[in-house]
C-alpha cells in the first residue's frame, strides 16, 4: 500500500478525513511523522457559538419567567449555535484527534438534555479531555449538571436512592453490561453517591445532609464508601480498561475486534493509569491498523459522513440548518443521542432508506437532485409537535460548492483520493457513465456510492 492511501486511512480514523487543502502536503509523508503531527496539533480551545454568551445566574432568571417562549427559543437556539460551532471545528480545525475523540466520548457518556449551558459544559469536558486521562474524565463527567440531571443523581438521596446512575456507571461507562459487579453492587454505589448534586447554577456539590454515611460493601471491598471511593475502586479493576480499550477499538479500527490485540492494548493502558494518549500511540503507530482487513472496514456515521465531505469538498451555507438535516435525518444529530447508550455503530447506521439518502446526498448538495423527506419521529425533543419536511430544492439550493477551490483534486486520481478501496469494477462503470460529464460529476458520482459509506 503506498503512502497516501495509508495517511488516509489515518485522517479518516484519528480524524473526519484529509481535508482539500492537505492532499499535496501529505501525499508522501511517513504515516507515523504523520501521527505525530495530527497528535501535536491538539491544542485544546473552548468553543466559540454565534450568541450572546449568559451567565448562570440569567440563564436562572430567564427559566423564571411567566412568558415561556424565550426560554424555549433560547434553549433551540443555544444548543444549535453548539452544535454548528463543533461541527465547524470537526471539518476546519487541525486538532482532528482531539475532535475526532471528543466525538467518541459524547457517544460514550452519553446525555439528552435541552438546557443548553449544561450541555455546552459536558461538551468542553470531552473536548478538554479528549486526550488526557480517562480517570480524570470519569470524575468531570460524574460530576457534570448534565450527566447528573440526565441520570437523575438529583434525586438520589439516603432516605430513597436513586440507582440510575451508579447503574449506568458501571454497565456503559466503564466495565460493560453484567460484568464483574452484582445488583448488590449496584445499590450499594448508588448509596454511596447519595448526595451528588448541582447547586441552582449547575456547580457541582457534595450534600452530606443526603448522604448514607453507613458501611458499604462494593466490588469485594468494605467500609464508608462514597461517590469517588466507588469510581477509584472500579478504576481498580482491569476489566474496566479492556472494556474502554475494546469500544475505542470497534471506534477507531474494525467493528470486529482482535481479542489478543485488543488484550495487549488494555494491558499497557491500565498500567499507563488510564493515559488516552499512550493508548493512542499504540493504535496509530503500529502495523496492524494499516492491516487489509482494516481498511474500508467501518461504515461511517451520519456525522463522519457530513463532515468528511465538507472537508473534502469546500461549500457555503446559506440556510444555517440544511446540511445539519442531513445528519439529522440519517440519524445521528450532535447533543442528542438516542438514549444513555449512545449511538449505534457499524452496519446499524445502513437500511435500505438511509442508504438510498446517503447516496443522494452529495448530489442534492452539488444542486444536481431534489430532497423532499419527513425527518425521523423524535418525540422527546418534539414534544407531540409536528416536524417540518426536509425539502432542498434545485432551484433553491442553499448550498454552494467552491469548486474553483478543488481544481488541484479534479484533476487527480479521484477513486484513490475519495474511496478508501479503489475498486476496479466500479472505477470502470463510473467512468463509462461519466464519460460525457464533467470532472465535478465525477467526484460527485463516485461519492454517491455504497463504497464511499465505508472508512
């Protein structure tokens, strides 16, 4: 495999793909140096949205008021600037690990809320985190107004815990359903994080009027337990890294994963003490993960999907909230996960329907097709109100490719750069049928196949 298709592979696993203005500048650099770059180009700033910032305490006063439509509006509008500003830092910004990461645990930790400064908060602590040390991270997302709110550790108090989150703790966040821990284990840890809470402007606090100061017993060990002791005692436990290092593996390398990989990885980042980073390095500076069987072998996510053409592809918006439809519509919209589980994965993200829409994408965005479709039911942000059709018409498009921009890319080898297995057959079919056509109908047809679904 030469270099180029080995630092693609890279951009489209540590990244959202190689972006239009970076095809020269890596066409023949060493993968590794490659690495080295996309890791020391992480810097870490906090999101930058198109309204007016508030602060807590006028947030509060707004949510007070007789008159509920501001706060609502402002809730809408709040959470969509969040989501455009990432998006935008997924497709323009060089820090692509750290996004790609932080995108990885907003599916992990995940939480549904429609307050807006909560959910901004969660969002800057996988971003900041994104790389540094999943203990660290454990703890910040515990404590978060929104991982508390969504999982109810409002509600946990001595005289009736609440054991959703301890729950959820253990079976999502860090050993994996049924392993290692017992129901037992799980009422005890909720008694210990009694207490857990978020003061009226979302500040993290420790109520010890609410707290069960009695003996527990958890995971095999015994005493006054609360809320840290539990997350350090599971921390304990190699099976939690093994579970964190397989999810990231399905993530980043194959959906199918290698056991007796996937078991030396663990091993080095438990004895890292949980450093994101060095788990990193062993993934994306070894042999393997250029592997064959690697290679073209995950189906990318409706926001991989979006965001890897917008990088590809440079374009204009001139309606703020087509190209999010898009992602919307195939399923996966930033701050609103399905459920505390996350996202699906894999061959979950492809049916019949949505792989006909994600066929029909790049050329309703070229202005070559019409899209005309009712959005998904998602009645817990809609609220029984009726959703509005997704139309883009032709004559209409709100979308403006910069095609001049892209004149360097027409002009190659567009199966090598766009596809991450250039196919013989395939190449020879869109080749005959565009043999009349322009080179931007090239480009647009070939990504306009199954075979650009997959990374």
């Amino acid at each position: 495999m030469n270099q180029f298709l080995k630092n693609k592979h890279l951009f489209s696993r540590a990244g959202f793909g190689i972006h239009h203005n970076d095809i020269e500048k890596y066409k023949n650099l060493n993968p590794k140096k490659l690495y080295h770059e996309l890791k020391n180009n992480s810097d870490y700033q906090p999101l930058s949205t198109d309204m007016q910032a508030v602060t807590s305490e006028q947030y509060q006063e707004m949510s007070k008021a007789t008159d509920r439509k501001p706060y609502n509006q402002f809730n809408k509008n709040y959470n969509s600037s969040v989501r455009k500003s990432w998006h935008s830092q997924m497709i323009n910004t060089p820090s692509q690990l750290r996004e790609k990461m932080a995108f990885f645990w907003h599916g992990h930790f995940a939480t549904r809320l429609q307050q807006p400064l909560f959910n901004k908060d969660i969002i800057e602590i996988f971003r900041k985190n994104a790389l540094g040390n999943f203990r660290d991270l454990v703890f910040e997302v515990s404590k978060s107004p929104a991982m508390l709110n969504f999982l109810n550790n409002q509600q946990n108090k001595k005289a009736k815990p609440n054991e959703n989150f301890a729950r959820e703790l253990m079976e999502l966040f860090t050993l994996g359903r049924g392993n290692l821990y017992t129901e037992k284990d799980i009422k005890e840890s909720a008694r210990a994080f009694t207490g857990w809470s978020y003061d009226t402007l979302g500040a993290f606090t420790d109520n010890k009027k609410q707290h069960d100061s009695g003996e527990k017993v958890f995971l095999g060990k015994t005493g006054n337990f609360d809320g840290t002791d539990i997350i350090n005692i599971i921390l304990e436990q190699p099976e939690c890294a093994h579970f964190i290092t397989e999810k990231i593996y399905k993530f980043l390398v194959n959906e199918n994963p290698d056991e007796k990989i996937v078991k030396s990885l663990s091993d080095k980042f438990f004895k890292s003490n949980y450093d994101i980073t060095t788990l990193m390095d062993e993934i994306f500076l070894s042999d393997w993960f250029y592997s064959d069987k690697n290679i073209g072998a995950k189906v990318k996510s409706p926001v991989e999907l979006i965001v890897g053409i917008r990088r590809i592809m440079p374009m204009d918006l001139q309606s703020g909230d087509t190209i999010y439809n898009f992602e919307k519509l195939l399923g996966q919209e930033l701050l609103q996960p399905p459920n505390v589980a996350g996202w699906p994965s894999g061959i979950a993200w492809i049916d019949s329907s949505t792989l006909l829409l994600r066929m029909k994408i790049p050329a309703v965005m070229a202005g070559y097709k019409t899209l005309d479709i009712e959005p998904k039911s998602n009645d817990d942000v809609n609220m029984g109100k009726d959703e509005k059709k997704v139309v883009v018409n032709k004559k209409q498009n709100t979308i403006t490719i910069h095609w001049e921009s892209i004149n360097n890319i027409l002009d190659d080898d567009l199966f090598t750069l766009l596809l991450s297995k250039p196919n013989d057959n395939l190449q020879k079919m869109i080749t005959d049928f565009n043999s009349d056509k322009s080179k931007k109908h090239l480009m647009i047809s070939i990504m306009s196949t199954p075979e650009y679904q997959l990374c």
